[in-house]
C-alpha cells in the first residue's frame, strides 16, 4: 500500500515492530493486540475492543498515540449524546456578537439601497461569512479529520451511547468524511486510527461491529501481568512482584462478581510498595484486600481463603521461578 | 489461496459466523498483506476481521486448525495436475499400478494431493451430515481411479497363480490405504462443514420439543438455545425509548436550546414521548406437571435482566412466596431446585396464592407492568377468588396467562381456567421454547 511520507504513521511497519514500539512506552503488547493494530491501519478499518474494565483498552490508545507522536482525541460516549457534542457546532454566541458588532457596517453598506430586494441581494454576498470554518467549533470527530498527520481518536464506551448514535458513526467511521451543510464535505486527508471500546453494557448493532475489527483483551497470563507491573511500578522487587502477581490470578480464578483487573494489580502493588512490605504476608494482604476488590461481598468471599491462597503464592512454583527468570527494568 | 480462503468463509458461515461479503473482501485483502507463511499470526489477523465476538472466534480458531491443518500448498495441488489419471479411459494395469505407487512410503505429499483433488471432483464440500461421510469417501476413492484397480483385483483374482495371489493382496491393501485415507478425509470435511449444521438441526429440533419432555442430557443444549432467544429479545426490545412526535413543540426545551440566539428558535424541539420500561411479574405455579416449565420460563426472563431491568418472580403451590432472592444469590439450576423443594410442596391452590399476593405484593403492580401467570389453573376445586384476579388484572397493564395444557383441556375436571380467561390480555397454550419466545416477545412488544 502506497504510504504518504507525511503521515505519523509510519513506524507500524509490521507487526513485530508495533509490539516493540509500544514496549518503548510501558505498554506490554501480545500478538493478537498488535496484529489488530497492524490490520486496522493497513485496512482503513476501526479496531473495536471488548474486554473486562481495566485490562488496557483505554491505554492502547493513549500508548499508540504516545509512541506515534501522534495527537490523541478522545471521545467518551455516555448516554443522549449527540451529532452537536461529537462532530461540530456553530459558535452561536461569537455569531450573535459579531452580527452586533456589525450592524453598524452592515447598514452603511445597505444604506444605499433602495429596495427591500436590493438590500437582499446585497446582503447574500455576505451570508456565508457567518457560516465560515472561522465559526465552525470542531468537536472530537471534525477534529480528528482535520490532523495533518493523522491522529489516534479513542471513542470511549461505545456502548454507553444511542443506537441512534451509532447509526450516526457508521458515516463517519466508514468514509473519514463528514457533511457540514452550509460548508460542504470535510474529507480527512489521513484518516485517523480509530479505536472503539465497549464494557459491554449493551449489545452493538450489527453494522457497527462489521465495519470493525474485533478484538477481545481478557486478563493477561502471568507473565504478562509480571512485565506490565514491572514497567508501570518502580522499584518493585522482583520476589514480591512474582508472589503479588501469583496471587491476584488466583484471585482472579475464585467465583466472585468483580475480578481484578491489571489497574487494580497495579494500584496494589503501588500500595504494597508504599507500605514497604518486601514479600507478601497473610496481615499486609487483609490490610490492603480493598484496593485489590471494589466490593464488600467480594472481599467476604475472598477473606476466608486468605491464607491458603498467600501460602500457594509464596510457596515455590514451577511457574514463578520460570517468570521470574526475566531482567529486572524497573 | 484465494479459493482457500473463500472455501475457509463458507465453513464459517455454515458454522453460523456471519460473514459480510465485505468483510470476505476484507479476509483477502489481510492474507495478501501478513502472508500466510505465519499460521498463528494468519490465525490471529483472519479472526480480527472475521469474529466479531468471543464466541465467534472460539468457532473461527476451531475451524481454522480444522481447514488448514490439511489444505496442501496450493502450488504442490497444480504441479501434480499435470498426470492423467482416474479418467475412464485409463487401462486398468496403469491405474491400479500409479495407485499402489501412491500408496508407498514417502509419497505421502502426492498422496494427499491426489485425495484432495479427488475431494474437489466427488463434491466434498457439499457434506452435511455424518452419514455422508461413508457415500464421499467411496466417491472419491472412484474419483482416484477406483473402479479400474477393482477390475485389475478382479483379474489377479481369477488368475490362481502363487504370483497373481500375491498381487491380488497386494491391491487389496491398496484398496484399503485408499478408502481409509479418504475416509480420513471426508470425516474432517464433515467436521468442517457439516457439523455445525448438524448441530443446527439439533437445535431446531430442541426448539419445537415439548418442554415436559426434555431429557437431562439435553438440559445443556437447551440452556444454550434459551440463552440465544434470551439475546435475540433483548436487543429486539432495548431499543432506545424514545419516540419524537413531530407537531407539538416542547416550549422549554426549545427556549433553552436556544438561549444563546437570543431566544429566536432556530432550533425547535419537539415533544418526545417516551416508551416505559417493561416491568414484569411472574407468578409461576411450581407444582408437579408445571414445574417442569417453570424452570425455562425463568430461565429465559432472567437472561434478559438488560431488556427488563424490573422483574419479580414469585412461586407458589398452596402458599406464595417470592423467589427474587434465591435467583439472583444462587446459581440457577440450584436455585430452581431449592425453588422447587421449598414451594413446590402442598396442594395447588390459585385461591390462596393470588390472597397471599394481594396482602404482601399487591403495591407491585402498577400501570406499567405486566403480569405473567404460567400454570395450568388446577386449583383443587377450592376458591379461585376471581375477585382478587379481577382487581389485579385492572390494576395492571396486561395479564398474560400462560398454559402448558392443551386447549382442549382447559375447563375439564378441576381446572377453572375459563373463569380467569375474560381478565387475561391474552391467554395461550405454551409447550414449546418456540411458544415461550413468541408469549415473551407479545409482551415485550406492548411496551415499544
């Protein structure tokens, strides 16, 4: 595919060096993750994410437009909102300010008319003035046309907005184009990355998930986990941070209503460390239990367990001696 | 490679993975641009365009090592093109000698060739269910040439010498090799293209079966089918809630909006009426024949807490007692069973259950909600106190009587349904998961 040389996008070369570019910048990719990457900008597409909250949809974005350099604009969707608030608005108030300021201007110019008719077709020469680019507010959408070298627009929970919405994206999503009326079509000379997240609080409309592509991120493995706590957290020691992963996946594994997420493994072990505790004990572990789980039947669910499962976590592991294998960067 | 991948789409589709032509063009396009020497990443890029959720890509990463487990290199299938082979005009010596070639050690690349393309010429792709597997196989086994090394066996046979004995052994294991490779072969072919429509017709067949008579071995593929009518309610009926009357304007919204032109309304906002949400009681009747459908009903409503935010359920057979609790603390198949010992005991009685409504529950209904009354109304010939019925019935949107009896026995022996029929929206014979889905969707759909 023909590339323009101006584009910001020109590091995704492949798939390789989309996990290694993101790696630059602390996010921990896997193949499929910078796969769906490589497709969407090879094919123009949209990548939709689906997942549980906190395992890295939102960051995605924000690392792509990190290590692309690239503006990062941001759309969070929530309910009633609208074509006004997403695409573009008309800056009535400088409109109605500049009429007044105006008048004056105007009625001399219109002075000379003599006519009801001759003062309007004096007057259309100058219409278009208030329905300029100069008025035009660009909200996410516009604006993300308009970037010179292309930009990554994150459109945050999809599924908290309209259907009438998402009919309303599929133009926008399909063509990188809008319809401002009184200007006429603004095309994106380099399309934007678009990146859609959704928590899955309704179900999408067909139309939007087949001009997407799809790509589901669940809980990483442990070693995954081990990398990205390594890179967000500083100076965490490579026993703790074997053992504190080790335990937040059998967390994970037990019947609760909210599982852990990587936000909630960071936030812990950020705490762990701020408490110096240099390996996990059973005391530290109830002390801390809610930054880990959000609610209090969960954490009564979990308690009970709490010392067998901080025992396993801390007992030798054919697993954790594998992980624990890796180079220390923080 | 092309005619790989599309081949690769129809499996999906056959195994219920809608694929848009446009997302077919979409497979190609992504093939041309990762290769296809890297499976797993193939495997990875063809799901991201193709799945467009879990499941799917479960189906897709399945079908994926099925297809291409086996598929030769598309050139290796063209080279090998160039032999004559398997056409009826081939004497039966060359035949029967370039199949016992085939069948050697170390021709296992030709080999393959040489069943795929006679896979392609008996039609392979065209299986559906499993019993076709033996017909395709013997298909292609002729394809291959079969019938001249028949007539070549037929021959060694008859000439009784130790020589042509040998032979004949010799071509009969040929034969074998041949039918079993093939045999291989067409299994994998139904695996990929049929089993899902196998599993298709099961389901249709699920579908229309009485729900009385589902076995326990079934119960899985059943809950499977009521998930799906669940989803399909669902997003049929959470459509957005509003509906915008054209000609009567909203003054206020109209003022506000716009505010910022001095209140000159270039902006006009009309008055939207909005649809209410469905708010449902069930009262189910858990008592001995009923209790069998009970457990589908329930299944099915609480499966669409996103369509219907406000639902109650309550149980009864002498005495009612709501079971919201025990449905959303407990996992469903226990909770129906402790549904079923706790209330399931006692002589039915519709009387005393609709009293034990109207005392604790009765502030429940309001205008909105509908009520959904799944039993057979053999009430024991006690009271049926159509006086607390009535009142229930015009308190509430609809009542919906759902009955897993026959019409042809309603009003026999004990039971009064006819008496509760006037006050019933609707009342209608539900022995299906068929007629489950349409009584479910009539409610819904008052509400839009």
């Amino acid at each position: 595919m023909a590339k323009n040389t101006k584009t910001g996008y020109e590091p995704m070369t492949s798939i390789e060096a989309i996990t290694a570019g993101l790696d630059t910048v602390g996010y921990i990719s896997i193949s499929q993750i910078s796969t769906a990457v490589f497709l969407a900008h090879g094919l123009r597409k949209p990548i939709l994410i689906e997942g549980p909250a906190g395992v890295g949809k939102t960051d995605l974005a924000a690392s792509l437009s990190k290590w692309l350099n690239l503006p990062l604009i941001r759309l969070q969707c929530y309910e009633g909102l609208d074509e006004g608030k997403a695409l573009y608005e008309w800056k009535y108030g400088k409109q109605l300010l500049y009429t007044q300021i105006l008048k004056e201007k105007l009625n001399e110019l219109l002075g000379g008319a003599e006519t009801l008719k001759d003062s309007l077709s004096k007057l259309s020469g100058f219409e278009d003035l208030f329905f300029s680019p100069q008025f035009l507010e660009a909200r996410p959408l516009l604006h993300a046309m308009q970037q010179d070298r292309g930009s990554v627009l994150l459109i945050d929970e999809i599924d908290k907005s309209d259907e009438a919405f998402e009919a309303f994206l599929l133009e926008v999503l399909s063509d990188y184009q809008v319809t401002v009326p009184e200007i006429g079509t603004i095309k994106a000379n380099v399309p934007p990355l678009v990146i859609l997240t959704s928590n899955n609080v309704r179900e999408l409309g067909d139309a939007l998930k087949r001009r997407c592509l799809h790509l589901h991120i669940g809980f990483p493995d442990h070693e995954r986990e081990q990398r990205i706590v390594r890179a967000r957290v500083d100076g965490i020691s490579d026993t703790l941070l074997n053992q504190l992963v080790r335990f937040v996946q059998s967390v994970r594994e037990t019947d609760i209503k909210k599982r852990p997420s990587i936000a909630e493994t960071v936030d812990w072990a950020r705490t762990l460390l701020l408490l110096h505790a240099s390996t996990l004990d059973e005391a530290f572990v109830r002390d801390t239990l809610n930054v880990l789980l959000k609610h209090e039947s969960d954490i009564a669910a979990v308690s009970p367990a709490i010392g067998k499962m901080v025992r396993e976590a801390t007992g030798p592991d054919a697993r954790g001696r594998l992980a624990s294998g890796y180079p220390d960067m923080g | 490679m092309e005619k790989q991948i599309s081949n690769f789409i129809r499996a999906l589709r056959s195994a219920d993975v809608r694929v848009s032509t446009g997302e077919a063009l979409d497979a190609a396009r992504t093939v041309a641009m990762i290769g296809y020497d890297d499976r797993a990443m193939m495997r990875d890029s063809l799901a991201c365009v193709l799945a467009k959720s879990e499941s799917e890509k479960q189906i897709h990463d399945r079908l994926f090592e099925l297809y291409f487990s086996s598929a030769p290199a598309g050139s290796a299938a063209q080279s090998a093109g160039a032999e004559n082979e398997g056409e009826p005009g081939e004497d039966p010596k060359d035949a029967a000698e370039r199949l016992s070639q085939l069948t050697q050690q170390g021709n296992e690349q030709a080999l393959a060739t040489a069943i795929e393309r006679a896979a392609e010429q008996a039609g392979l792709n065209d299986i559906r269910f499993s019993t076709q597997v033996a017909y395709f196989a013997q298909s292609m086994v002729r394809a291959m040439g079969g019938e001249q090394l028949q007539a070549r066996l037929l021959e060694a046979l008859q000439g009784r010498t130790p020589d042509a004995d040998a032979e004949a052994q010799r071509l009969i294991d040929v034969r074998r090799t041949l039918t079993m490779t093939a045999r291989e072969r067409a299994e994998r072919a139904f695996q990929i293209f049929g089993a899902a429509e196998t599993e298709k017709f099961r389901d249709e067949v699920a579908a229309t079966k009485r729900l009385s008579a589902i076995e326990a071995n079934d119960m899985a593929r059943m809950k499977q089918l009521v998930a799906k009518v669940a989803k399909r309610l669902a997003v049929k009926h959470s459509r957005r809630r509003k509906r915008t009357q054209r000609g009567l304007l909203d003054v206020r919204r109209t003022m506000r909006a716009n505010a910022g032109v001095d209140g000159i309304p270039f902006n006009v906002i009309w008055r939207q009426k909005k649809k209410d949400r469905p708010k449902i009681i069930v009262i189910c009747d858990v008592s001995g024949s009923v209790a069998l459908y009970v457990r589908f009903l329930l299944l099915l409503l609480f499966s669409m807490k996103e369509a219907i935010p406000d639902l109650h359920a309550f149980a009864f057979s002498y005495r009612l007692k709501s079971v919201d609790d025990i449905l959303e603390t407990m996992e469903f198949d226990a909770a129906i069973k402790k549904i079923l010992r706790e209330i399931g005991l006692g002589s039915t009685s519709y009387g005393q259950a609709f009293s034990d409504f109207k005392m604790e529950h009765e502030n429940k209904i309001d205008r909105r909600t509908t009520i959904i009354i799944l039993g057979d109304g053999r009430s024991n010939y006690g009271d049926p106190r159509l006086d607390l019925f009535r009142d229930f019935a015009g308190r509430a949107k609809r009542v919906i009587w759902l009955n897993p009896e026959g019409r042809a026995l309603w009003g026999t022996g004990d039971s009064v349904i006819p008496r509760y029929e006037p006050f019933c929206a609707q009342m209608s014979h539900v022995a299906t998961l068929k007629d489950l889905e349409k009584a479910i969707d009539e409610v819904l759909t008052a509400y839009s």
